[in-house]
C-alpha cells in the first residue's frame, strides 16, 4: 500500500473504532475538546450537600469547624448545639423536601446556559446519589432519601438541551482511608482503590455525564489519584467517550498543565487570550459555593458585575461557570433565580455575539473604556459594558471599508457611521426612546463587512 492508502485506513479506522488514548498525558491532552463545550460559553454549577444545612460560612464548614477552627463556625456550634453534635447528625435535616427537578431544569433553560455541573460529592464526602461505594453516606440513605442526581440527569436530559455534568471531589477531609494513605505519604492508594475511582466509573456509568469537574486533587499527584488511567478509559471505551469534555485538577501536577479545559484557580481571568480552552468557575455570592443563611445582599453581584465577568471571559475564549447554592429544602432562592433569569433576558438579545463565537484580534477596544470584542463568521461584536453618553461612539480597533454596516443587536436598522482617521470607526448614536433600547446593563454593535485587518 502506498503511504497514502495507509494514511486513509488509519483515518478510517480512528473513525469507525474511535481514537484511543492511552494514560499518558501526552496522549490524554492531544484528544480534541468536543466543539460543544467551547460553543456553549456559559455553565451553570451548583453546590448541595449536607454543608446546605447549617449554610453559614462555606461548604467547607465541616473543615472550619474541627479542622482549621474557624471563629464563626467553631462558635456558632457552641452556641447552638449541644456538645456532642456531630457533623453527620446534620445529615437527616438535609431534607430536599421542596427538590424538584424539573423546576431547576426550567430555571436553568431560562438562564440561557448550555450545561450544568452539580456536585455530586464535595470534600465531605457525601454522595447525592446511592453510591455503591458509601453506604451510609448518601443521599438514599440518609436525609432526603432520594437520587439526586438521577432526578437531575433525567430532567435535564429529558426536558432541556443542556448538557449534564458532574462534579467530583477526589479527596474527602476525613475520610479514614484517605487520612491513612496521606500519613503514608501517599506511598498506598487504598482510598483512590476502593472509594475514588470506584466512585467515578459508577457515576460515569450510570448517569453518563458530559462533563466531569473534578476537584480536591491538589494534596497528591496524578500517579496517587490514578487520573491518567480514568482520564485514558474516560476518552477511549466509556459510554460518553465522543461527547465527555473534563476539566484540570487531576493531580497537584495536573491542575493548569494538564487534562481537557484549564480552570487553574478559582474564579480564573488570565486577562490574555490563552493557548488552551479555559473556563472561569466564579459564583454568584462572592464568598461562598454553598448557599449561606446569613448572606446579605451585598454579597451577591448584580446582575450588572456578573455580565462583566461573562462578557469579559468570553472575549478572552473562555466560558463562564456561573454557581448557585440551593438551600437544605432543594429551593434556590429567589435572589439567584432573579440573576440567572437575567443573564438569560440578556442573551436572548445579544446571544449571537456570544454563542459559538471567537476571540477577536482584539480583545478589548484601543480608546473607549469598557468595550469587549467577539467575532463570528467575518461578523464582529463590540459589546458596550457603559451606554454611550453623548451623540457619538468612538472604536478605535476596527478598520472599516465601503459597505461596512453597523448594528444595534435587537433595535432595527443600521447606524451611521465615519471613518477615523488611520484607523478606528466614529458611531452616530441616534435618540433611542428609553422603551426602545433593546436590553439592559451591556449593549452589542455588529460590525459586518469591516476591512481584514491584516
Ligand atoms: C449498585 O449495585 C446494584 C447491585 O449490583 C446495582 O443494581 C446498582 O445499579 C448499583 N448502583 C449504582 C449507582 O451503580
Ligand atoms: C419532563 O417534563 C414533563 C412536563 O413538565 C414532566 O411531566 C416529566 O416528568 C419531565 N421528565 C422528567 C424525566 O423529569
Ligand atoms: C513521610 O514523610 C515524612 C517526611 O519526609 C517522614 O518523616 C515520614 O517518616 C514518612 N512516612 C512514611 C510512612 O513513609
Ligand atoms: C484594554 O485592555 C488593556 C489591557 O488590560 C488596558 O491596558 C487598556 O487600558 C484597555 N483599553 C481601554 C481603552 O480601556
């Protein structure tokens, strides 16, 4: 056979067989990302677990309150329960009575996201699924007596065109296997053998999720947690293995180097445009992932400084991650459902500047403040964070040419516009009634037939 026969056989083959990845990270990080995940820009996550109960300081209150002592929570138990209180006695008030799926599914869909990632078990170690693999630490077992994330999985996926994802916390806090293995120095793995991984093929396989967010690695390398060999089966043989997108913290080598999209640290805006797909996971109220009792209202952002963040990491090719904490009752409270119904009137408006776009040369504008750019097709969108306040709007990135048009997404009409000189465009505003601006907080102009830039 000649070279190029060979080369159309392998083409053949990894199509019809599908590529295999071994565990390698070589091999793991040349896999494509799947094209959905990068179209899709923005996610929604949620953090539930029996830390929804007492919902004062974090999700980490367990750590806070007998590992690393915190005031506010050592003192709040003090004060409030009696002295031998365990942290497992919150679990039966974790009652999820109010829980129902379709509901958040709806509330979801109404945000405009494109995927959801709930915790299927945080650091505490708490499954909202009848694991196999903790028996009396489940959302079966104790507190709402129900499938969490089976409800969820079925809703989302039967009722919504969101993708379904998990989020896993490899570690646990106190779980005695894990404790062991770290007294070892990581040099045993008998919590990775008969809790972690166990617990990650069971959730793969039953709930079949599009996205696996993984967490709590940073403790242990890749090699400990056995990532690259899950990583290898994930991509190659799972049920999920053409659809599945994961994220970095696979290994404290792992996190920002290694895996599918990069989320480094929390709340992650490199601020430059990057080589790899990455993802912003940031929450609603500012100091916590948990929903928190006690929050008052200025810890949530507004509507306004959360378009910001949206609008900014997508400029930058990243997606957004946007958290809501439900409460024990499974509501999700009026405050967050006011924001996310927000984002989603905002994209119903200017979505086609953000859905499957790109990052544009560039990212922001050269002389006003506070303009981010995408673009689609030759199409390109200057989303305005600040109305402008006289008659003209000024650009100076783009280099315009005959038959360039100009375009308020959801007002009708082009605009006039002038050349600058050198380059950049001059933007006639014209009085726009205030019931006639198409959409609050940022505002998109399209930008078509402009001149290459190069
Ligand atoms: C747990 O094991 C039982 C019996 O083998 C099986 O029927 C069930 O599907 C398993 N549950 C999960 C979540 O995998
Ligand atoms: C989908 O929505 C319908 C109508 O609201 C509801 O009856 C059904 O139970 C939902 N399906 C799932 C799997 O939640
Ligand atoms: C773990 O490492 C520490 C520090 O290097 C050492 O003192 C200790 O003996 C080690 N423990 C085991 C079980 O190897
Ligand atoms: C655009 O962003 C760069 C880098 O953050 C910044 O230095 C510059 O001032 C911004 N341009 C304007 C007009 O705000």
């Amino acid at each position: 056979m000649s070279p190029r026969t060979v080369l159309t056989f392998c083409a053949f083959f990894v199509s019809v067989l599908g590529a295999r990845y071994d565990p390698t990270w070589d091999s793991i990080d040349s896999r494509p990302l799947p094209a959905w995940y990068d179209e899709a820009k923005l996610g929604i996550f949620i953090h539930w677990g029996v830390f929804s109960v007492p919902s004062i300081n974090s999700e980490w209150f367990w750590e806070r309150w007998l590992g690393s002592r915190t005031p506010e929570v050592v003192n709040f138990m003090k004060n409030n329960y009696r002295p031998d209180f365990t942290y497992a006695d919150f679990a039966p008030q974790f009652t999820a009575e109010f829980f129902d799926a379709n509901q958040w599914a709806d509330m979801f869909s109404a945000s405009g996201a494109e995927y959801v990632v709930f915790v299927s078990k945080h650091h505490e170690g708490y499954t909202n699924w009848p694991s196999n693999h903790s028996f009396n630490w489940n959302s079966m077992a104790v507190g709402p007596k129900r499938d969490i994330v089976g409800e969820l999985a079925a809703a989302i996926k039967t009722n919504t065109s969101i993708h379904f994802g998990l989020y896993h916390s490899l570690f646990e806090w106190f779980h005695p296997l894990y404790l062991q293995d770290k007294e070892n120095n990581f040099s045993t793995q008998n919590f990775v053998i008969d809790k972690t991984m166990p617990e990650l093929y069971e959730l793969v396989n039953t709930y079949k999720p599009d996205v696996i967010w993984s967490d709590g690695d940073w403790e242990a390398s890749s090699d400990y947690w056995q990532s690259k060999q899950f990583l290898s089966w994930l991509y190659t043989d799972s049920p999920v293995k053409d659809t599945v997108v994961t994220n970095d913290r696979w290994g404290s080598d792992s996190t920002c180097h290694h895996g599918g999209f990069f989320t480094c640290q929390d709340r992650y805006q490199p601020g430059k445009l990057q080589p790899r797909k990455w993802e912003n996971a940031m929450t609603i109220d500012k100091r916590s992932w948990g929903y928190r009792r006690n929050a008052p209202l200025s810890d949530y952002l507004s509507t306004q400084e959360l378009l910001a963040t949206f609008i900014e990491t997508v400029s930058f090719g990243g997606n957004m991650l946007m958290n809501v904490g439900p409460t024990k009752e499974g509501t999700i409270h009026p405050i967050f459902e006011e924001r996310l119904r927000d984002v989603g009137a905002w994209l119903n408006v200017n979505g086609e500047a953000i859905r499957s776009s790109r990052p544009w040369t560039s990212q922001n504008d050269t002389i006003t403040p506070h303009v981010w750019y995408t673009m689609k097709n030759s199409d390109v969108y200057a989303i305005l964070l600040d109305w402008p306040t006289g008659s003209t709007l000024s650009l100076g990135a783009p280099m315009t040419q005959t038959g360039t048009t100009v375009q308020l997404l959801g007002y009708s009409g082009n605009f006039m516009w002038k050349a600058r000189s050198g380059r950049g465009i001059d933007i006639t505003i014209p009085p726009i009634s205030a019931n006639k601006i198409p959409c609050k907080w940022a505002w998109t102009f399209k930008l078509s037939g402009l001149a290459t830039m190069y």
